[in-house]
C-alpha cells in the first residue's frame, strides 16, 4: 500500500525593504556641457536614485546652478562618504556645492523689534516643522516679544540699540551667532540698520523683509503713505542682505492687488500677510 504523504510548502521569510537616505546635493559654477552628465553619472556609480531635479543655466552670466534630490540605500554609502567622493568632481569643474541629508534643520537667529506678525508666523511653521529650521535665539532692541518668544521656549535677549552702544550691541550680537552655531540670521521686522562691518560678516546668511513699494514711500507708516496716493497694489520682499540698504539680491516675493474700497487699516493688514509669505518662503529656500 503506498503511503499517502502531504507536502507542506514553508514560505520563505519577508525580506526586509532596503533602509533609504535622502540628500540634497546644491552647486553651482562656470556653464559647460558635460555636467549634468557627470553628476548623474556620479549618483548611477552610487546606486542613488534622483527624487526631483532643478537646474538652470544663466546665458547672460554663463554660469549653472543645479540642485539634485536623491536617495540612496543608507548601508551603502554616508553623508562623509558622498561628499569625499564628490569632491574630485566638484573640483574638475571648479563647484561651490553643498550636500547634506534632506530635512536637516539649520540653527537660525531671529531679529525682531516691535512688530511680531512676521515672528510669530516663524515661530509656529518652526514648532509645526512646516520649515526646516532651529530657532536657537531671538534678538531684540525691545521686550515687546518677550512673552511670546519665551512661550515658545526659546531663548529671547534683548539688546538696546543706540547710536553710541550700537558697536557694543553688534558685537553682542556677533557673539551670540559665533557661539550658537547659527547658520543663518533673519530680520524678522528688525527696524534697526545693520553696519556695513556686520553686513559683509554676516554676508550669504542674512535675509530681511521690508514692503515693496521701495524707494517709494520711505519712513514711518508707508503704507498710509501708500493709500494717500492710491495704490493698487501692496507687496513685500524677502531679500539677502548687503552694504547697500535693502538692495541685496532678491529671494522671495509677494503681491497682492487691492482696490479703493480698502482703508489704509485694510492696507496694513494685507501688507502683514505679505510680509509674513515672502519672509517664510525665503527662509524655506534658503534653509532646503
């Protein structure tokens, strides 16, 4: 009699899915053709796979700009790892470039005066990670913020500015930024003007704000000046800064078009909401 025997198949256990690693990879340099070959070319020898790719080419200039999303199996290859094999590459085509792992947050000083709308607005898409920064500081000239800051449980100083200590408030300043490690300091409605000497130190890694009807409507109250002469439109830019007053190149921009049944309250208030889009989206460019 032949014995009747049922086979039972053993599945073979899940394999696990590769752990990935996202990176950002920024540069720019002379134009030349090869280049965008050369780069995917590095990250196919890597095993790293583009998640979202941006370039440009300045014809005027003839300079390249490229920023490269990309991901790679985390055993494979670390951030130190990439950037030391890199390197060679970036130096044939003589690169100013940065690579680091996506999402890192940036350490960020924050500079306010009386007027927290553009503060605030920081403050919670940092706390809701909306944008990938640290708020390691807040500096300002008054105390008006105070509370809100220490709410948020950051560290608030504040630093009287006058015409004879504002050396001494620079300095303090400068201080701070050295030993916090900050990357990058924003003039959050900061109504005080930065010294030329603080502007080349702090020079690639400063954004302000301010209204765009520039150089119109200079002073106190534009936006009152603004509504006299009729304006149509109430705007803001985001921008790096320079020695040259509220000229530095331009990051961020907002407009938004009102009409006459607006009052000069009404245009205060648009131009908060400006104020606050133009500053966030230049803080997120600059920090991603």
């Amino acid at each position: 009699m032949n014995t009747a025997q049922t086979l039972t198949r053993v599945a073979p256990p899940p394999v696990e899915p590769a752990v990935l690693s996202e990176h950002v990879l920024t540069l720019d340099c002379a134009e030349s053709p090869g280049i965008v070959h050369a780069i995917s070319g590095f990250l196919l020898d890597h095993g790293c796979d583009i998640i979202d790719n941006k370039q440009y080419g300045d014809r005027q200039q003839g300079h390249f700009f490229m920023r490269v999303h990309f991901s790679s199996v985390r055993e494979s290859f670390s951030t130190e790892e990439l950037r030391a094999d890199f390197t060679p590459l970036a130096d044939k085509w003589r690169m100013n470039w940065q690579l680091e792992p996506q999402g890192r947050k940036r350490r960020v000083l924050i500079m306010v005066s009386k007027m927290g709308h553009c503060l605030n607005d920081l403050l919670f898409r940092a706390r809701s990670g909306d944008i990938p920064v640290e708020i390691v500081a807040v500096v300002s000239n008054h105390r008006d913020q105070e509370a809100l800051v220490q709410w948020h449980g950051i560290p608030f100083h504040h630093l009287p500015v006058t015409k004879d200590t504002k050396p001494e408030a620079e300095a303090a300043l400068m201080e701070l930024v050295d030993g916090l490690d900050v990357e990058l300091v924003v003039l959050a409605r900061y109504m005080q003007v930065l010294s030329d000497r603080l502007s080349a130190k702090l020079a690639g890694r400063t954004i302000n704000i301010h209204h765009s009807f520039l150089p119109s409507f200079k002073g106190a109250k534009p936006y009152h000046q603004a509504y006299d002469r009729g304006v149509k439109t109430v705007g803001a830019t985001a921008h790096y800064v320079n020695v040259e007053l509220d000229e530095g190149p331009i990051i961020s921009q907002q407009v938004i078009e009102v009409d006459h049944t607006y009052t000069a309250d009404d245009l205060v208030a648009v131009g908060r909401d400006a104020e606050c889009a133009a500053l966030r989206n230049a803080v997120r460019w600059h920090c991603e």
